[in-house]
C-alpha cells in the first residue's frame, strides 16, 4: 500500500470511527435524558394525582366519585398515552375491604411490599411504580396505619418507543446538514493532504531516479527542495546527506569496470607484443570513455641519466598544444629530481590515425596531471606514467584514478619489458650473444638450405670448419674476458676476409664454420688461405703483457664432392680439421680420395658400434649433481648418457645423432632409463628423475608402452619422473608430440625444457607444453660474467620462467662468480664443474638433509 492510500483510508476509517462514536454518544444521552424526562413526567403525574386523591379523601369522597375522578385524568391524558392506575394497599383493604383492581406484577408489587419507586422499560412503555406512604394526616381515617406505612400505589404508564421514534427523527433532520458539510470539509482535507504528500513524494523519486552514476550525486544538494511538509524535508536533507558521504566513498561502476577490464589485459598476445605502442594508444580510448583525458605518458628507464618518455595522444595537437603539453609534462617530471639537470629526456609523441572532430583547448589539457612514480624501475625499466583529466574531482576518483594509473604501470611495463625481451630474444635464437654471429641452429638451417639450393642448379658449395689453435691457454693464462676479446676480435677478422654472400657462424667455444655458396674446391680452399693469413694479423693488446696471437686450423669439404647430407659433410670437414691439428696446427687439410674413404669407412663401423652397443644393452648411466642456489644444498643430479664401444666410453654427443639417424634412438632412450631407475632404486637417492629424451622417440606409441612398463615395474612414482624435451630434432606434428605429452601430465609425471635459448621454437615449446622446469642454454651462463648482453638474456628468462612458475636450472656453472650472479638473479639450481662432475655413483651426491622429493636426475 502507498503512503496516499494509506492516508486516505486511516482518515476514513478514523472519520468513521469518530462519526460513529460521536453518534452513539449522542444518541445514548439523548436516550438518557428522554427516559429521565419521562421519570421524572411520571413522578409528577403520581405527585398530583396523589395530591388530588388526598383532597378527595380529606372532603369524604366515596368511592365512586374518587373514580370519576380517576376517569377524568385518564381521559385528560389519553391523547398522549399517559396511564394512571392506583392500587390499594393492604392496610387500606383491611380497613375499608377490597375493590376491583388489576392484580399487581412485580413491579407495582416491590413498590407495594418494600416501599420503593422503580421504573420499568417494556415492550416500547414507560412504567413507573410509587408507593403511596401514610403521613400523620392520613390517620385520621387510616387509623390502622403508621406513619411511613404503605397505604397503596400509584401506576403511571406512558409509551416510549413511539415518542422516541419522533424525537429521533427529528434529531437527524437537523444534524444531517451538519454531517453533509463534515463529510465535505473532511473530504477536501484528505485530498489536499494526499496532494501535497504525492508532490513532496514525487520530488524525492525524481532526485533519486536521476542518479545514475556517482557524479549526479553532486546534484543531490540539502536545502535545494523545499516541500510542504517538515518530515519530507527532513527526510530529503537525510538524502542529501547520504549523498554527500557516498560521493566519498563510492565509484563509478563504469570506473571499476575498466579498472577490472584493465587486469584482462595482462592476457598479452603477440600482436600486442609487436606494436605495443599502437595497444596503449586503445588503452588511452578506453580511458576517455570513463574519463576525459587528452594525454598518457610514460616514462622509461634508459640510461642513469637517460630516459624516454612516450607521449599518447586521444586526439591530434596541433604544434602549439604539443610543444604546451611537452612543458607541462616537464614540469611534472622536474618535481623528482631524478628527472632533473643533467638528465637527458627523449620525448617521442604518438598521435591516432584519424583527426579531431573538435579542436584541442590547450588551456583544458594544462587543468590537472596526475602521475605516478616509483623510486626504482620496474619491469621494461619503466618509472612512472601520468595522465592528464580536465576538471576538479573527488578523492574516491583520485584514489580510483591512482588504481588506474598503478595498474597501467604494470600492463605498459610488462608490454614494453615482453617487446624488448622478445626483440632480444628473437635476436639471440640466431645470433651468438658475444660475436653477434650466427649460432649453431642457424647454421644448420643455412647449411641444409644451401645444399638444396645447390642441388636444385647442380652446383658446388664449400664447408670450412675452423678451431682456434691452443686457444684454452690463452683463457686460462689471460682469463676468459681476454678471451672473449679475442674471439670478438677473430670474427671481425674473418668478417673481413670473406666475401659479401659468405656465411659465417660460430659453432661453440673457439669453433667457427664458413658456408662458401657455389665455390669449388680451389676457390675454397683459397678463401681458407686467407682466413690463415688474416688470423696471422690478429694481435690483441694486453696490459703489461705482449700482444696475443693465435692461428687456426682449417678442415675443408665440398658438396657433392664428399657428402651430400649436411651432417655427413661437417662431419668430413671435422675430421679434416683434426687432420690439420695433428699435421702441426695452422694449416688447412682438403680431403682426398683416401680420405673420403676413411670417413666414410670411420662413420660405418660407428654406426655398426651403436647398434651393438644398443643391442647388447652397453649403455652406463653418468651422475652429475645440481645444486639448490637458495641453500648451497646438493639438490639435484642429471645423468649422462655413456655408451661403451671398443672398450671405450663414448660421451652422447658422439653417439645421439647416429642413433637417431640409425632410427634405434628409443631403444637408447628405453635401455638408459630402465639403468638409471634401477641404480636410483638400489640407492638412497628420493628426488627427482630428468629423462632427456628425443622428440623422434616421444611420438612413437611402442615408446609411450615401454616406457610406462618400466616406470611401473621400477616402482617409484610418476611424480619423480621428468621428460626433458631439447630441440636437437624438428618434430613435424606438434599435434602428436602434444597428445602424448599431455597423456605423461594426466599421468602425474613432469616436464622440463632443455637449452631454452638455443633456437627460437623453444618459445612455440614453452607456449605449447606445461612445463614445471627450464634449463638455460649453457653458453649464456659461461659467458654471462663478461657479457651484460648475456646477463641481460639470463634475466629476462629467469623473469619469464617466474612468471609461467617454472623452476630454473642454470647449466656451464664453472666458477663461485657465475654462481653469486645466479642467487642474484634469483635461479633456482644451478648445474656445472664448479658443482661437480659426472660420476657412476649417485649416493655420493645425495644431500644429507635434503627434503624428500627435492632432487633432480636428468639422463641426456
């Protein structure tokens, strides 16, 4: 019910009760005056009547002529319905006998026995009876009687009901007027009420609907409405002052919208990656659509005195608006004095595709820059970012506006940290981080091209395979940054004697390799003669030492000539190379005819070894310990496959690409971790258990069955087990490698990810598979000490993997230095000779109070 009717029908309903009540009164005193008028009519009647008797009597009146005079009152009184009945009493009847009378009732008879008067009222009459009582004068002639002795009654009967009809009548004729204008007045006042209570109602629903939003709550002012009624005024001031509080505490739902829309953002894909600057002018769009803000700026980190600052623009400026905003923005960066003389800014401005429909107010862009800062770079070296909204606002927007800010702080950061990450990362999957050469992946990529080039135009291509001469005294005599000097300064050597379409890579360590497209063998070995000759020249100056000089030597194969598979001819180059070092050094060997027969006769017997090697099961697992960086604590041991051939025991390098190629590498892979669980089993060892395996073997279903069988009959627990996955091998259908691994998860066994950094699939890896650890490609983490490049990659992996929650293992530990920059950067293990070297023997490296299910075993 609605407060009008509810008013309307209590008006009513108390109208009614009062009309009704008011009535009843009235009635009942009328009632109650007309039945004492009528006692009191019949006592004087009696009275007289009485009086009248009394005079007859004292005259000696007979009988009779006492009712003659009784007739003439009852025919005086017959008009209006008055009766008179006297009645004699027993003292009288004693004394004088009895007469014809009615028989008394009750009530004529109380009055007769007890003396008393009473009335009755019955069947619409009046009746009052009264005792008539002797008096000293009376016993004259009632001499058998008292003084105060009932002598008889008198009788007075008059209807009521009748009379009492006409009286009422004529009441209501004279009150209904009055009621009518009651009814009329009592009517007006309800609807004016309901009036003024529906306009006062309607005024506080119109203040209240037109809130929409927190910034209509300023409209909502105490003291602006004034209404008929104290209550409703009072009642809208509360409102206003509700109003008032909320507007310091409540935000727009469109403000946390896009604050929480601004938290999908991190959900960063490669487009955004690519042109992040394109992907913060729309976060610039979706801020103008809860607030106007012209600009967004951020700044960046460069340099200790360098910094860029990234200008965003909603609209485009014009140069005066531009040049205005760049002052403002100074400005506001001058108040941190870390922006202060001498700091050098670089400020660049990003504008939208389409022109303003309005022209700027540069006035307005000048109202009110809120920035925001931190004391030290955060992710993508970002320090602070800023925004500029026209207009005075409260201190819940300014709260929610530095939520905003601190949030885009974060997203900008971690765009432009991912693009510069990427960028140097796409860089380094091809490029050797300290001669900025090719790396091994890449040259295989260009070796396998180029024999399909050559075969496709029948044409010769030439394989130069070059290794610096004594080169590990120069590292260990000079240390390993003169070294890495020297290797800088031997690739622009060898840059310089080759021609403009060479391609030259380095292979790992001091080995270098040369693709001569379409080159003979005489040309080859020529352009060979002249990288002898440059090395020659080279001499690297160093303090209070002579100058360093070094000499190479030079294996050399031809495509078709000696091989026509990539692998076959680095492997002729390789052996010419070793030819060359065993001839005397600083030389370059062609392979002859003999040769070509040796190699090919050297690479069969390996071959031939392998199998038997596989075959009879001659496969020794080698134990290498990991240590936890956190605690210093033996963590971890990865075991190295060894193969025994002649007595001798092969290392994997020398022996996984012929099994591969053999097509027996997962029955290697099956042989070496049936080994490595037994000895685990036989050992106290508890930790994990690293499988690196080939990808070729991962995708055959008959792997996937053995596999299983022997982890089962094992008897240790999925969960202990990891499969590595290194790229040695190119995987075609990712779909099938995918299924399977996915299979090994459901399972409850791990995945790691082997020489992250070696080739650019590592990512398409990293973004496909859930993998629970990550080894960093070991030439990063050797040369990290004397590299800020290498550094740089070994951070923005260790920040990556941390993100994803993948644990870090860094390989090529070899030295105290490399390790303390690993508990700074914050990697988990850390793997290497200054750890320890491989062993046959795993209970000599399990940590005494190592935590169960802490340790790490990798089989390679």
């Amino acid at each position: 019910m609605n407060l009008k009717a509810f008013i309307i029908a209590t008006s009513a309903a108390v109208g009614i009760i009062f009309a009704g009540g008011s009535w009843w009164a009235i009635s009942s005193a009328f009632e109650q005056a007309f039945s004492t008028h009528a006692r009191d009519q019949a006592r004087e009647a009696a009275r007289v009547s009485f009086a009248a008797m009394y005079g007859i009597m004292s005259q000696g009146w007979t009988r009779a002529q006492a009712e003659r005079f009784l007739d003439g009152i009852h025919a005086g009184s017959s008009e209006s319905g008055l009766k008179v009945a006297i009645y004699r009493g027993a003292a009288v009847e004693a004394r004088y006998g009895s007469i014809a009378q009615p028989v008394p009732d009750a009530l004529v008879d109380a009055a007769l026995r007890h003396g008393e008067a009473a009335d009755r009222l019955a069947d619409g009459v009046f009746r009052s009876a009264i005792p008539l009582k002797a008096e000293a004068r009376c016993l004259g002639c009632h001499d058998n009687a008292g003084v105060g002795e009932v002598l008889g009654a008198i009788e007075v009967s008059q209807p009521y009901a009748q009379v009492l009809q006409h009286a009422r009548s004529a009441f209501y004729l004279s009150a209904l007027p009055s009621l009518l204008l009651g009814l009329l007045l009592a009517g007006t006042a309800v609807w004016w009420v309901g009036r003024l209570i529906s306009r006062s109602v309607s005024e506080v629903e119109r203040s209240l609907d037109s809130i929409n939003k927190v910034s209509d709550l300023r409209h909502l002012t105490p003291g602006k409405h004034r209404h008929s009624f104290s209550e409703i005024e009072r009642v809208h001031e509360a409102i206003g002052g509700l109003a008032g509080r909320l507007r310091t505490i409540a935000v727009d739902k469109d403000i946390l919208l896009f604050e929480i829309g601004l938290l999908e953002k991190f959900v960063i894909t490669s487009e955004v990656i690519r042109d992040w600057r394109a992907y913060v002018g729309r976060l610039l769009e979706d801020i103008n659509t809860i607030i106007d803000a012209h600009v967004l700026f951020s700044v960046f980190q460069i340099d200790d005195e360098l910094f860029d600052v990234e200008i965003f623009w909603h609209v485009q400026p014009g140069a005066a608006t531009r040049a205005q905003i760049e002052g403002v923005v100074r400005d506001t960066l001058r108040d941190d004095p870390r922006f202060s003389d001498p700091a050098l800014l670089n400020i660049h401005h990003h504008y939208p595709a389409k022109p303003a429909t309005e022209p700027v107010d540069a006035v307005a862009l000048t109202l009110r820059v809120k920035s925001f800062f931190v004391d030290r770079p955060k992710i993508g070296s970002i320090v602070g970012i800023g925004v500029q909204s026209a207009g005075a606002v409260d201190q819940t927007h300014n709260l929610v506006l530095d939520s905003i800010l601190s949030t885009l702080l974060n997203v900008v950061g971690s765009i432009k940290a991912i693009h510069k990450y990427t960028r140097d990362l796409e860089y380094y999957a091809t490029r050797d981080p300290l001669t900025d050469l090719y790396n091994q992946r890449v040259f295989w990529e260009l070796l396998d091209y180029e024999i399909d080039r050559s075969r496709r135009h029948d044409s010769r291509a030439t394989l130069l395979l070059i290794d610096l001469d004594n080169f590990k005294l120069i590292n260990d005599h000079y240390g390993h940054a003169t070294g890495d000097r020297f290797l800088q300064q031997f690739a622009r050597s060898m840059q310089g004697a080759l021609r403009g379409g060479d391609i030259l890579a380095r292979y790992g360590g001091d080995e270098f390799v040369v693709i001569l497209p379409e080159t003979e063998l005489e040309q080859g070995h020529a352009i060979a003669r002249r990288v002898l000759d440059v090395t020659r020249d080279i001499a690297l100056d160093v303090p209070d030492n002579d100058p360093i000089r070094g000499t190479v030597s030079i294996g050399l194969a031809v495509y078709p000539d000696h091989a026509t598979a990539g692998k076959d001819l680095f492997l002729f180059a390789d052996n010419m190379m070793y030819r060359a070092k065993a001839e005397g050094k600083e030389r370059v060997v062609v392979p002859t005819e003999e040769d070509v027969m040796a190699v090919f006769r050297d690479v069969s017997e390996m071959s031939l070894a392998v199998l038997n090697a596989v075959n009879e099961r001659r496969i020794i697992p080698f134990f290498q310990p990991i240590m936890r960086v956190e605690d210093g604590r033996i963590a971890a041991v990865e075991v190295l496959s060894r193969l025994e051939v002649n007595g001798q025991l092969l290392r994997a390098d020398q022996f996984i690409e012929i099994a591969e190629k053999m097509g027996v590498i997962h029955r290697l892979d099956a042989i070496v971790i049936e080994a490595a669980l037994a000895r685990v089993r036989e050992s106290d060892f508890d930790g994990h258990i690293f499988f690196n395996l080939s990808p070729r073997a991962l995708v055959l279903a008959e792997f996937a069955r053995t596999l299983r069988t022997i982890v089962a009959a094992s008897g240790i627990a999925p969960e202990r087990i990891v499969f590595e996955i290194t790229e040695r091998d190119t995987v075609k259908n990712l779909s099938l490698l995918e299924r399977f691994i996915c299979d090994l998860k459901a399972e409850g066994f791990r995945l790691a990810i082997d020489d992250f950094g070696s080739g650019f699939s590592s990512f398409h890896y990293l973004r496909r598979f859930p993998f629970d650890f990550l080894k960093i490609e070991g030439d990063f983490i050797a040369n990290m000490i004397n590299s800020e490049r290498d550094q740089i990659f070994v951070q923005s992996i260790t920040e990556l993997s941390r993100a994803l929650n993948i644990q870090v293992i860094a390989e090529f530990v070899e030295s105290a230095e490399v390790l303390d920059m690993l508990h700074d950067f914050g990697i988990d293990y850390a793997q290497g000779y200054h750890i320890g070297r491989p062993d046959r023997q795993i209970a000599a490296h399990r940590p005494a109070a190592a935590a169960p299910g802490r340790g790490v075993v990798t089989i390679q």
